[in-house]
C-alpha cells in the first residue's frame, strides 16, 4: 500500500494537479468527461468482444480502455475506466449496465426496508478490480489519474428510478414524502462513496471528482436541504487524504456556489453557462473545470476552433482554470477532432491571467473588497475553507445524517 505522503507527492508537479490547486504553471490542462468510450474505434474494439461488465471487472482491459484516450488525445490526466453504479453492484443490489440504456435496478428502492440492501463497502473484498485497476494504471501513466464516484444524490436518482429519468419524479416524491428514509439512504450512499473514493486515492488516484450528474433537476433550496449536507461529507471526509477534490454536475449553473460550498477544492461548468459567468459563482480559492458545449465538437473544426478559444478566453489565463468538456463526450464525436482540440488547448492556452471568482463569504456578515480571503499558489487553503465552513448554516438535515452513522443494518 502507498505511502500517504508518497500519494500527495505523485504528479504534485504536473499541470493538471498544479491548476487543481491554483498553482503556477505555464499551460492549461486538459482531460474530457467520457474521454474512454464509444468515441474511440479501439474502444468499440474491445466491446465487441467483452461486455461492459467483463471490461470494468478484468483489470487489465479496464486500464487499457484508460489509456486509450491518453494515448490517442493526449490529455493531461486520466479517468479510471468503471461506473458510478459499480460499488452499489458491488453490494449485490442488482443493478446492471444496460446497453444504449445505462444502469438499470431490477427492483428500485421504495421503503425504507429497501435500505437494508445496502451493507457497508468493503473496497479490497467488494472491489478488488477497481482497485487492481487502479494499480495496474498508476504504474503504467504518466499523468494524473483521476478517480471518481456518484454523489449521493445522483446515486440515489438510479435507485429509486430505477433507471435513468427525465423528470425524477420518484426520487423527488421520497425526498418529500419521506424525508427521514431520504436522509437515511443519501447518508448511505455517502458511505458507500468515501470508501470507494478513499480506496482509489489509497491505491495511488491522483484526484477524485465526484459526479452528481443530475444535482441540475434541483432547486438551491432543495439542494441545500437534501443533498448538499450529504455530498459535503463526502467532500470533507476525503480532505486529508490531500489530493484535489473536483465536483461537477450538469445545468448546475445555479448550483455552483452551493457545489463549491460543499467543499471542492474545483467546480466543474457546464455548458450552458458562459465560463466567466459560472466562474464568478465559485468563490476565489476554489478553481473551475470546463466548459466547451460537447455538441460543438460534432460541428466543422473551424467552430470548434473558435468556441474552444472562447473558453480559454473567458478563463482568462487564471491558474486555476482546467479545460474539459461542459458535459462528457458524445460516442459520435470523431477521435480527430479531440486529438486537435487537445493540441489546441496545449499551444494557445497559457496561464498568465490571476485567480478570479467570487468574493469568498465571511466567518461572520459579509465582507467587502480587500478583505476577502484570497488563496495564494501554494498556500494552505484553510483560511478559505474556515470561512466555508463558518458561513455554512447549520442544517438540520446534517444531524439526521449524522446521527444514523455509517451503519450497515439500515435497519431503524
Ligand atoms: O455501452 C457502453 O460501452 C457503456 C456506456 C458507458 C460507459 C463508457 C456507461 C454506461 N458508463 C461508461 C463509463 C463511465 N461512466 C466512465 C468512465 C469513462 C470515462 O469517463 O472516460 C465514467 C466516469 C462514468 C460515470 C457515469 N456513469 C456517470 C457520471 C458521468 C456523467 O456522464 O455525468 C453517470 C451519470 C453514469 C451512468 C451511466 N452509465 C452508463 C450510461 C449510459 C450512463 C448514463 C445514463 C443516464 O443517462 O442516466
């Protein structure tokens, strides 16, 4: 097992990890949300003769498809290659991977019986793959490699729906129905998502993001009420492990203050929000991730040309600032123009700018302009994240989470 010290330090020194944590390096970083997949010809390859399932649960074909898009793109970090259903399949709850369809639960969580399917993770006995692949891709990248799982909230979604959703309006009709099972299954879930994410970083994982694909379906009040609590512990319980924290969710763009306020060290843009505009909603000291429409790249390279250039303008060379998608690659994306677009990033985009974002809250009232505490490349984020922490309200929901543990009777 590795050395915490010797995790902090592996690709300390790389652009991503550096833009990460808003220090100084001369060029803009870039990976793509679903950069493995579809998208790629060798991909498809490997899928026509293995199943989804068999390519997450064999190590060796899970780095492969890893690195496929590193190779190919060249992008300055790597996604491990897994799902966010795969713990909760690990539990034994029957969900499976769907063709065109995504995950699907054979029998959805309705009551609070429910919650009792879901024990406690054992990440090396649940899932030794994960890990081996973990393993297997710290010691064959030269990147970053990021690992990743569903927040609570969108973990739940799939539970309870079922399957994917347009309106979710089941999960919705739990959270208001039956508040106190809610808080119960997210708390759960929580659980269930530090295990997997400390596992990953304890295996050598050079970030985490934390998915909370469709957080967007929220209102802030809702967000704050019933989920955010729930994916702030996730956040925090990673916090001294030291390695950066990125949390992302699609049309969120009225949630990125909230989702930074949760305690990401980055916040990921979606597209439909102007970079600049979605910057100025995460506090200064938190750095930002995206944002270029994934649809664009479908488009003639002229347009993504200029539309990627406009992402790198409105970030303005902050250092801060990691360039990916708004949202994950399209499976009819042509390869070539992810390979350019990579190039592009790498010879036009230079961190000269400052570090930008929104004024960060006070410990006590507001704070006006010089006083904001502002984090400086290499400095600890603490001053940052205590003025987080105190201008959080207390939230009633927290102590509920609090209160039913970790456990794995769910049974009360
Ligand atoms: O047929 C296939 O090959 C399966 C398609 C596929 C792939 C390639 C699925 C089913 N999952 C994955 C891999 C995957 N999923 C990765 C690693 C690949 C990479 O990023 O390079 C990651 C990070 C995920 C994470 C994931 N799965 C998310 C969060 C990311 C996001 O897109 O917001 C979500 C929401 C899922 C659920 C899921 N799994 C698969 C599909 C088609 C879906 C979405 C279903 C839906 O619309 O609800």
């Amino acid at each position: 097992m590795t050395d915490a010290a010797v995790v902090r330090a592996r690709h300390a020194d790389s652009a991503f990890v550096r833009a990460c944590r808003g220090e100084p390096h001369d060029t803009v970083p870039v990976w793509f949300m679903r950069q493995a997949g579809r998208a790629l010809p060798e991909y498809r390859a490997i899928r026509e003769r293995h199943s989804f399932e068999e390519v997450v649960h064999t190590p060796e074909l899970a780095a492969e498809v890893t690195l496929q898009p590193v190779r190919r793109y060249g992008t300055d970090a790597a996604i491990l290659f897994s799902d966010i259903v795969t713990p909760a399949a690990a539990l034994g709850i029957g969900v499976t991977i769907r063709p065109g369809v995504g995950p699907v639960v054979e029998e959805p969580f309705t009551t609070t019986a429910d919650l009792a399917r879901l024990r406690a993770l054992e990440p090396e006995a649940d899932l030794p793959f994960v890990l081996d692949t973990v393993s297997l891709l710290v010691e064959a990248l030269d990147v970053p490699l990021i690992g990743f799982a569903g927040a609570p909230f969108t973990l739940a979604s799939y539970l309870v729906e079922g399957g994917p959703s347009k309106s979710y309006s089941r999960t919705k009709a739990l959270m208001y129905r039956d508040t106190m099972t809610w808080h119960r299954l997210l708390d759960k879930l929580a659980a269930l998502t530090i295990a997997s994410l400390r596992a990953q970083v304890e295996r050598g994982a050079s970030a985490v993001q934390l998915f909370d694909s469709w957080a967007g379906v929220l209102d802030p009040v809702d967000y704050d009420r019933h989920v955010r609590p729930h994916s702030a512990r996730v956040l925090e319980e990673l916090e001294d492990l030291g390695v950066p924290r990125i949390h992302f969710g699609v049309g969120t763009g009225e949630l990125l203050g909230a989702m930074a306020a949760a305690g990401a060290d980055v916040v990921g843009v979606d597209w439909r929000v102007p970079l600049d505009v979605g910057r100025a909603r995460i506090p200064r000291g938190v750095g930002f991730q995206g944002n270029l429409e994934p649809a664009v790249c479908l488009g003639p390279w002229d347009q993504v040309a200029e539309r990627a250039r406009d992402v790198l303008e409105r970030a303005a060379g902050a250092p801060d600032h990691v360039f990916n998608l708004g949202h994950g690659v399209m499976p009819e994306t042509d390869p070539a123009v992810l390979e350019r677009l990579v190039e592009l990033v790498h010879r036009e985009g230079r961190t000269d700018g400052e570090r930008t974002g929104a004024p960060v809250p006070a410990a006590h009232g507001s704070v006006e302009g010089d006083e904001v505490p502002v984090v400086r490349a290499g400095e600890p984020r603490d001053a940052v994240a205590g003025a987080r922490r105190a201008a959080e309200p207390e939230l009633a929901a927290r102590d509920v989470a609090t209160d039913v543990g970790n456990g794995d009777d769910g049974g009360h």
